[in-house]
C-alpha cells in the first residue's frame, strides 16, 4: 500500500500490484481531531493499514462513524466482533479493524470520519481558547456521553436528514483519473457540512436509534462463511438448512440467523442466486460457450430445463439462449 502526502496535507492511499486491488482511499483533516477518508474500492478486499494522523497514528479513544454510499463491507473488530455495512447504512464505533476490509460486492464507496474527542474538544469544544464554542456549541464530552460506544458498535440504516447531508458531502469529492488535491473552496464547504453533521449529531434525534443490526463474534461469521462455500462447491445439490446445520454442527436457528444477517438473504435464495449467476457464467464465456442450455441447467442443479428457463429468465430479464446471443454479440 503506497501512502501518497498531497500539497494540501491530505493522503492519497492506493493499492500496489502486489496488493491485488483497485481503487483508493483519500484522507484529510479538516480540524484538529477531526477527519475525514473518502472511500473508492474495486475488489472484494483492501488492505488493512494503519492511517497516519497529524500527530502520529490514530490512537485508542478514536470515534469512527461510517457510512456506506454503495456497496458492503464487513470487517473483524478488535473486541472479536465483525461489523457487516450495508449500503446506506451509518455506523458509529470506538473499536478498529484487525483483518483486511471485505467486500461481498465487489466494489465499496463510503465515508469515514475519524473523531478524537480530545483534541476536537480542545479545538471546536468547550474547551477551546476561542469563540468557536460559543458559535457552534460543540461539546465533544457530551457527545462520548450520548454516543456511549465502549466496546461495541451502533449501525442501522441512515435516517434521511442524514442521508442527504453524508450525500452532499459525497459528492463533493472531485472524482477522475487521478484523485488532487482539494482547492481551498472544497476544503471549505467539506468544513463547514462536517461541523454541521456534528451539531446534527449532538442536538438532533439520535440516528441509532432504530433496530440495530446484530454484532456476530468471528467464529460464527465463519459459520455463514463455510455454509455459503459449502452452498456454492457443489451447486448440482440441493442443500437444504438442517442438512447444513448437521454438517456445521449448529442448530437451524443460529445458521438462519447467521446467513440472514451476513447475506441478507436466505439459504434457499443464496443457493439459487449462486445457480443463476454460475449459469450466466457458463453461457457467456468462451470456453463453455459450446455447452447446451440443457447442459448448463444440469450443471447448476437444474434437472428440468424449462424450470431451470424460467428462473434464469425472473433473475435476468430474458432466456438463457437469449442471454448466450447477445453475450456473442
């Protein structure tokens, strides 16, 4: 991972070769204690690396809010708990990642603000040698008061007055070939959106305060992990949950739970959307391109080809010979 100083005190984070991704990370602080990554990643994992602060790496106490713009990510905690972020989801944590970012989608954009409570108490807060205080009404004490997360993570879906100011803020970012450095205006406007998201954060309604999506420990993530694989090894079965449950050794209600939380779908549409996307595959490359519909359907479990037509046609809109054409094409 190559860390690239800009001439406006920002960091430019881009994978190597080596790395075996794409895509970027864009850091800068805005206030003392207060910073802010713009995220960009094309691969199902980023490396985990430690970001440099203005006085050193980011230390213990450190507040992370995110929020995911497209895409998902999931990452193993130091508390041993992993975090699953969905797609317009807002998570505020006090703990960091211990693994590599994974992304089941392949792709992630999102926003991460880096908080220290102490020394933005000190340059925004009550505790300020300055007006600022009084402008703005910043209080960082209060906010670790309200936003009590020691050892643990809040997430849930972003209310909307949230979800417009993160979106503004968003599309701030002078997207292109090869991300600048940011003008003078830009950092303005992102200082200015950034004490409003706190003051929003401090005064208006808690944004978590909705159902919270449910922390796993490692090892069962691990359990919805080898279920999928299980699911996707062999695709001409027809895996149902308690035959999983017995071969993980869990109970059927755990491995629901576990599935539905990390795949955000159940067993039975997992195991279908793996056939479906598996099929696409065989008809559009051109090394299985000779294998017949009815080949392709006994391959991903199908053993009757009109119900194997049919449900590629519900996912993709069109038949699997249609499909296969207009891969040629």
């Amino acid at each position: 991972m190559l860390q690239q100083p800009l001439s406006d005190g920002s960091i430019l984070m881009r994978a190597t070769e080596e790395d075996g991704t794409e895509g970027f990370v864009h850091a800068v602080w805005l206030f003392p204690g207060v910073g802010l990554m713009f995220i960009d990643i094309r691969s199902d994992h980023w490396p985990n690396e430690e970001l440099a602060g203005p006085n050193g790496a980011l230390q213990e106490g450190v507040l992370l809010l995110n929020y995911s713009v497209t895409g998902s990510c999931k990452a193993l905690l130091d508390n041993d708990n992993y975090v699953l972020q969905k797609q317009g989801d807002l998570s505020l944590s006090g703990q960091f990642a211990t693994e590599d970012y994974f992304y089941p989608d392949g792709y992630y954009q999102g926003l991460e603000f880096f908080i220290d409570p102490s020394a933005a108490e000190e340059a925004l807060g009550t505790g300020a040698d300055s007006d600022i205080p009084n402008w703005f009404g910043l209080d960082f004490q209060a906010f670790t008061k309200r936003y009590d997360v020691r050892g643990r993570t809040k997430i849930g879906a972003c209310p909307q007055a949230f979800r417009l100011l993160l979106s503004d803020l968003w599309a701030m970012y002078p997207f292109g070939a090869e991300p600048p450095a940011f003008s003078p205006e830009t950092l303005a406007v992102l200082r200015a959106q950034t004490l409003r998201l706190l003051q929003m954060l401090l005064f208006d309604a808690s944004p978590f305060t909705a159902t919270h999506r449910p922390m796993f420990r490692s090892t069962q993530l691990r359990v919805a992990e080898q279920a999928a694989c299980i699911l996707r090894e062999d695709l001409r079965r027809d895996w149902t949950l308690p035959e999983l449950a017995v071969r993980l050794g869990v109970s059927e209600s755990s491995l629901k739970r576990y599935f539905q939380s990390v795949y955000d779908c159940s067993v039975a549409k997992y195991q279908r959307n793996a056939r479906m996307a598996r099929a696409a595959e065989l008809l559009r490359s051109p090394d299985t391109r000779a294998l017949s519909v009815l080949d392709v359907a006994l391959e991903v479990g199908y053993e009757n080809q009109s119900k194997f037509a049919a449900a590629f046609r519900r996912m993709f809109g069109e038949s699997p010979l249609e499909y296969k054409k207009n891969a040629i094409l």
